[in-house]
C-alpha cells in the first residue's frame, strides 16, 4: 500500500481534502496503482515549530507578504 505523508502548516478542511484528492490521483497515475490502496497523512504543524533557511516561519511569511505588496521589488 503507497503511503504519501505531508507535514506543513495549518489547513483548512477544504484545502485537506483537495490536497487528499490530488496527491492520491497524480500518484495513482504515475504508479499505476489503484487509488484505493493509497494512504495519506497530513500532519499540520504549529508555525512555531517551523524554520526555514534559519529563520522562524512567522518571519519568512512576513517577508513574503511584504515582498508581494511591493510587487516583487524586494
């Protein structure tokens, strides 16, 4: 049985079950094994226990954010 696992952020249950429905379809067809016997896990975690190049996420998410508004120009 393929077992597909993502860790990441908070979701909402709309966002789960589309995340759900994708990995399981694009795996099925790439492996051609039957949808059915995929299993998938989300495990969510909190954003402060996550990290990215060195920086806690709240800060790269804030920089992102700010890089958008500015269209880019950062």
């Amino acid at each position: 049985m393929p077992y597909i696992t993502v860790e990441g952020n908070a979701l909402e249950p709309s966002q789960k079950r589309a995340l759900i429905e994708q990995l399981t379809a694009t795996a099925s067809a790439i492996m051609h094994v039957p949808p059915e016997f995929f299993l998938v896990t989300i495990n969510e975690l909190p954003d402060e226990n996550i990290g990215i190049g060195g920086k806690p996420i709240a800060e790269v998410k804030a920089a992102f954010r700010r890089a958008r508004e500015d269209g880019g120009q950062r």
